[in-house]
C-alpha cells in the first residue's frame, strides 16, 4: 500500500441565510479565502456562501472525493444536522483555521 502524505478537506460552506456549498480541496484555508473572497464566478459568488461551517480531513483523495459526492447527495436537513452537531452556533470557523 502507498504512504499517503497529502491533506484533503470536504468542507461546507454558508451563506448568511444557510444556502449550502460543499465542496473538497487540498488546501482549506486558500479555498475557503476564494469563497469569502468570491474570486470564482459560479454558486459561491452567486449565493455569497462566506462562511465555513463544517470540514472533514482525509488522507486519500479517492475517499474525499467519494465523502463529497455522498455529502452532495444528501437532503438538506441531514446536512443541517450534520453541521449542528460539531457547530451548533454556524460560526464561522475559517478564523481557526487560518492561523
């Protein structure tokens, strides 16, 4: 089996009225500076999802990819409980992060 020494993230994002966004990345804190930045046209800037709210770390990008892809599948309520679990609040958890 191949050593892994990469980071992935499949994170979501809101927006001040909880439109969600979830997405995967290599690097969470340069990702999550374009959404809040709105620097890529598309959803994020259309619908103004600033906020990061939830993220999961992974070692395989394969495994990543396939969590997203489950995670975009889901209703929003179980999104919702999803991200009420570890942030009950919404808050913004990119300060955190960016550290």
């Amino acid at each position: 089996m191949a050593r892994s020494n990469y980071s992935f993230y499949v994170y979501i994002m809101a927006s001040v009225t909880r439109i969600l966004y979830v997405g995967v990345t290599n690097d969470l804190v340069r990702r999550a500076e374009e959404h809040r930045d709105g620097t890529n046209e598309g959803f994020t800037k259309k619908y103004q999802t600033h906020k990061l709210v939830y993220y999961e770390y992974w070692t395989d990008i394969k495994s990543a990819i396939h969590r997203e892809k489950e995670l975009k599948g889901w209703r929003r309520s179980k999104k919702i409980a999803l991200i009420q679990n570890d942030n009950p609040t919404w808050r913004d958890i990119y300060p955190e992060i960016a550290q």
